[in-house]
C-alpha cells in the first residue's frame, strides 16, 4: 500500500483547503478526529472560531452567517451531526443553505468492519436527508474538498466531507 | 408590544421569530425582515447571532420565546463569549406552549431566564411585565452596545387547530425572505 494511503489527512492539508475556498468562519464543536484541525483554526488569524455548545443550534448560526454573507462551515463530529437531524432539515436544507459540514468520522475503519454505532449510521443518516458526501481518509482525497464546495455553492445545499483517521 | 418595537426599529435587522404573523403586519421594512415562522424550534437565537456576527454594523433584533430558549440554552454562553455589540435578544415568555395546546414548559413562571442569561455573561439582561415599563426602557435598550437579553411576560395566544387547518400569515417562501434579505444588505443572491 502506498504509504500517502496509510497516512490519516493531516490537519495542515485540510486548513489550506478551507482557505482555498473561501471559509470565513468555523461553527465547531470539538471532536477527537479533528482536534488537530481546530488547533490549527484557532492559530489562524484570517477566521473566526464560534463555539457551540449542542451541534444542532450550529445549523442555524451557519445560516444566519451565510445570510449575512459571510461563508462559514461546521466542525462536528458524527454524532454531533445525528443530533441536529431537525435543525439540519429545518434551518439548512429547507432554506437552501450552501454550507460545508467537516465532519469527524469516528469509529470508520478502512476495512469497513466497526462495532461503534456512531459510524455504522453516519452514511444512512447522510442518505436519509439526501445530502452528499466526501470521505477524505489521507491527503490524497483533499481535493473532495473542494468538489464539496463548489457543490455546495453551484446547489445551494449541505453538503458533508467525512474525515476518517483510523 | 410590536407596535412599541416598531417605534424604534430603524434600519435594523429583525427576526421576529414567533411573533412573525403579528409583526409582518405593521413593519414598515419588510425587505430588513426575516420572518421566517419556524424552521426548526429552537434556531432563532443562533440565527440571529449568525446576522450578527455577519453584519456587525447593523443592529439585529430578534424576538426568541421562552420554548425555543428552552431547547437551546447553551446558545446564551456562546452569544456572551461572541460579545456581538449589535445584537439585541428579546424573549417572549408566555409560559406554555401556545402553538401545541398551551401544555407548561417545565418549571413554568419559576424560571429567571433574565439571571441565566446574565450568568452565561450577557453584560446587559432585564426583565419585563408589563407594557408601560418596557415602552419607558426600551429606547435606552437599543440605544446602548449589546449583547442585550430581554425576558418579556406576554400572554399565550393558543393554538389548537391541526397545523394544516391553521391561517397561513408567511407572504414569502423563506427561501424569497432571506434572498430579499441579503438584497437588501447589498449581498449577492
């Protein structure tokens, strides 16, 4: 296996592709699969971190950025993204909100075999609300980023990039 | 309790939340309106915190109830530690659940959401019973920097009727209130 494979995305890669695309500001709420990240954000000056205490009040913060015209994206965990099942119905898809969900995917396996439930119905949940998605599980996959942008902005929707770290 | 709004609104932003059906009524600029009815209970106050942030040189006023706050208390520590000078955060509190019934929200009339919103670091929370005091604050409210938290007694107007069988009072598809919305602002649709 080629070792660019082996590796999990570095923090690094992702940052340079949220500038890339614009980002203005992070809704987060922290997760271990991308601890990292957020080191990285809160060190750059460019953006501007808000910290939400339940991921589903993330949703409606989003849109109301976006309404503003600023071009946020939210930092969650899987489970986090479950949680605001309504919210994401409610103030993303039914208002046509183009945002990015950076989403930690935990207990993914490159295999596929896992025993947490938390990723077991990450990708039905995703497919439940019809919002597209990116797994990007090295640096080689960065570039779904972007195409998860441009999706988001040329649809109009939500639009979820899976990070996975074993 | 509008119509006293409508006095000093001015050119800011306002989310009426679930006031909407009253307030699209009497405001006189529609087009800095987001009345939005209820995307997912709850959301306002993010929302609103969202324009905020977003728009920081104009002032937003949003019209939250004590149900939607409820569901979404953590959102007052992110407000205060956001700090958004411009945004000013009322909270209808009627002590039920006007649009299922009138079921209680828990702990109904014991609740000070004035001290929690304070206690999560709002520098500037008040509360209100009646009409004639806020009419006399609420010049001084909006006139000084936010974040401002504002807890408001009002009376229920229950609703019993089967959603589908309810007055429709939205004018515009949300989606029409929010391209309007950033028109307005200057923001491309």
């Amino acid at each position: 296996m080629d070792d660019a494979y082996a590796a999990p995305p570095s923090p690094n890669i992702l940052l340079e592709q949220l500038l890339k695309n614009g980002v203005t500001d992070v809704v987060w709420l922290p997760d271990s699969e991308t601890n990292k990240l957020f080191l990285l954000l809160k060190a750059e000056p460019s953006l501007r971190l808000i910290g939400v205490s339940r991921e589903g009040p993330a949703c409606s913060l989003a849109a109301g950025l976006y309404t503003g015209g600023r071009t946020p994206v939210v930092l969650i965990q899987n489970t986090g993204l479950m949680e605001c099942g309504d919210s994401l119905r409610g103030w993303v898809l039914g208002l046509n909100i183009p945002v990015v969900f950076i989403v930690g995917y935990r207990g993914w396996k490159r295999h596929g075999v896992t025993q947490d439930t938390a990723a077991i119905y990450t990708e039905p949940f995703l497919n439940a609300f019809g919002i597209q998605y990116y797994l990007v599980e090295s640096d080689a996959d960065a570039a779904h980023i972007t195409v998860a942008f441009e999706e988001s902005k040329n649809k109009k929707k939500p639009v979820a990039v899976l990070v996975a770290g074993e | 309790m509008l119509k006293i709004f409508q006095q000093h609104r001015r050119d800011a932003i306002v989310i009426p939340g679930r006031g909407g059906r009253h307030w699209v009524k009497i405001s006189t600029r529609p087009d800095l309106d987001a009345p939005l009815g209820d995307p997912a209970m709850g959301g306002h106050a993010s929302f609103a915190l969202g324009l905020a942030l977003a728009r920081p040189e104009r002032k937003v006023i949003v019209f939250d109830s004590e149900g939607d706050l409820l569901m979404n208390l953590g959102i007052l520590a992110t407000v205060a530690e956001q700090k958004p000078a411009n945004l000013y955060h009322f909270m209808l509190d009627n002590e039920c659940y006007a649009t299922t019934g009138g079921q209680p929200v828990p702990n109904c009339g014991n609740i000070a959401y004035d001290a929690i919103a304070r206690g999560c670091g709002y520098p500037r929370a008040s509360a209100y019973s009646d009409l004639e005091s806020l009419s006399k604050d609420l010049g001084g409210i909006l006139h000084q920097p936010g974040p401002a938290f504002v807890a408001l007694k009002v009376f229920p107007e229950i609703e019993n009727a089967p959603l589908g069988k309810r007055p429709r009072w939205m004018t515009r598809t949300r989606v029409q209130v929010l391209g309007e919305l950033r028109e307005a602002l200057g923001i491309a649709k």
